[in-house]
C-alpha cells in the first residue's frame, strides 16, 4: 500500500518536478569555496594557493590542507591515454617521447570537465588560475613500465627512448594554451619530481549551508524535493550523494527510508 502511495505520488509531480528542478552550475558558497553541482565538488576559489610543488609536496599539501574549516581535501583525478572523450594524441618528440603523450579536449577527469563546462582560466568565479599545469593524483598508466608489454605497446620502447627509468610519471592538465602554442586545453605527463600547481578538490557541497530536508539544494523545502526523496527510497534514482544523503536524511538513521518521507510530507505542510 505504501509502496503504491509512493509510486503515485512520484507521477503526479513529475511536471512539477522538470519545471522546479536547478540546473547544474558554478556555486560560490563564501569563504573561499566554490561548489561544482555537475560533478558534486567542492574547489578552493583560489587556485594558486599551493605555489609550486613537485607531486608528492602537492599530494600531502592538498592532504593535510585544512580551508574553511573543512579537511579532506585531495588532488583531482583523471582518466588514462586511452580516455574515448579526448579529441587527439599528440606525442612530442625525442627521448622521452614514451612519456610527453598529449590528450587534448578531454571530458574524462575532473579539471577536464570543469574546463569544458565553466572554463575556469576565464571564469571570474575563481582566482590566480594558472596557464601553468596542474597535477592531478592519477599516476600515468597506473604507474605500470609500459615497456613490458612492447612490442603490444603502442609506442615503441626503442634505444632512443630507453633511459631505464619509465615510472614515477603523473598526469597533469593545462586549462589553456597546448605548450603555450595557443591550443586546446590538455592533459600531459611528467615525472613527479618536477613543480607545477594543485588544485584542492572535495567531494560533496562542503560549504552549503545545511537546510534539512533541501534535498536539490535550492533554499527551501517544498514538493520538489520531496519527489527527489521518493525516487531515492524506492530506488528508481541512482544513490544519493553524501550530501543529499545528509540533507534527505529526515529521522537522522543514516538512511533514506519511509520514515523520512513522512517526515518531510509534514514539513511541507507546516505540522512540523
């Protein structure tokens, strides 16, 4: 019977739903944090924060940073040489042609997709990003010596690039410019003892302002978020993120359940 409720409730507001929902957009949340609602991130507004480091002094440096109040924070993550969003490949020559590989116009990580939705180097909504590259924490091909599996590997481990030593490498993306030749954005890779920037990242809107029950995060409580409710607890919705969990989470049992449909029915209607 409840189930039943449950499914007719979810049609009859299917309208209201499309018509009430946000759109996915760059959130400025105050104090320095930016909220990405397209991949459910928090970025630091200043992007230049770290100054220069080689990849382990920025992977501890994003690790141990505590900004606004908030730890966690990480180095982004990025996809391989064989990401399918990527538009080319574009190798530079000489002897460590085996590692420079070039993927340009990528959708596949992080700062990837923030460049092809909000172009951040032009975006007034961050500050002091770069032209430089920055690290991401994804070490290039897994950090595995791709001459192993030559001659399968599709770039051949000859003498001119044999130096002995092929791991240690990181990817890292540019926001603009290939090699400051006026290109593409692009993603490229370099050994880690080099310095480039990093980007903090955060998973989840760690700077909203927690309004129980705003499950689509708009300031107000209403019908809107309680279909979004209903889908997540008849499982019709892909899993919440921790923090619609956070916000949905009516009876405060760590779950989405029921109970705090009936809650939040009540507090639309001002019984509660």
């Amino acid at each position: 019977m409840i189930r039943s409720h449950l499914f007719s409730t979810l049609c009859l507001y299917v309208f209201i739903f499309t018509v009430a929902s946000s759109n996915a957009a760059l959130i400025d949340r105050g104090s320095g944090l930016i909220y990405d609602s397209d991949q459910d991130l928090t970025w630091t507004q200043d992007a230049g924060m770290s100054g220069m480091l080689n990849w382990n002094e920025a992977t501890a440096w994003a690790e141990n940073l505590v900004f606004g109040s908030v730890g966690g924070w990480r180095l982004p993550t990025t996809t391989q040489f064989d990401d399918p969003t990527c538009s080319g490949d574009v190798r530079s020559a000489g002897v460590y042609m085996l590692f420079f590989e070039h993927r340009l116009d990528c959708t596949g990580g992080e700062m990837e997709l923030l460049t092809a939705l909000h172009d951040p180097f032009n975006n007034p909504i961050f500050i002091d990003v770069n032209r430089t590259r920055y690290w991401t924490n994804t070490p290039y091909r897994d950090g595995i010596d791709p001459c192993i599996y030559y001659p399968d590997y599709d770039v051949p481990c000859n003498m001119a690039n044999d130096t002995g030593i092929r791991t240690g490498f990181y990817w890292q993306w540019g926001f603009t410019d290939f090699d400051g030749h006026n290109g593409p954005a692009f993603k490229t890779t370099l050994r880690g003892t080099n310095d480039r920037y990093a980007w903090a990242v955060h998973d989840g809107d760690v700077g909203a302002p927690f309004l129980p029950g705003d499950i689509n995060f708009d300031g107000q409580v209403n019908i809107a978020d309680y279909l979004l409710l209903t889908q997540f607890v008849l499982g019709v919705r892909f899993t919440p993120t921790a923090t619609e969990l956070n916000a949905g989470d009516m009876n405060g049992n760590g779950q989405l359940d029921v109970g705090d449909l009936v809650i939040h029915s009540r507090t639309i209607m001002g019984q509660i």
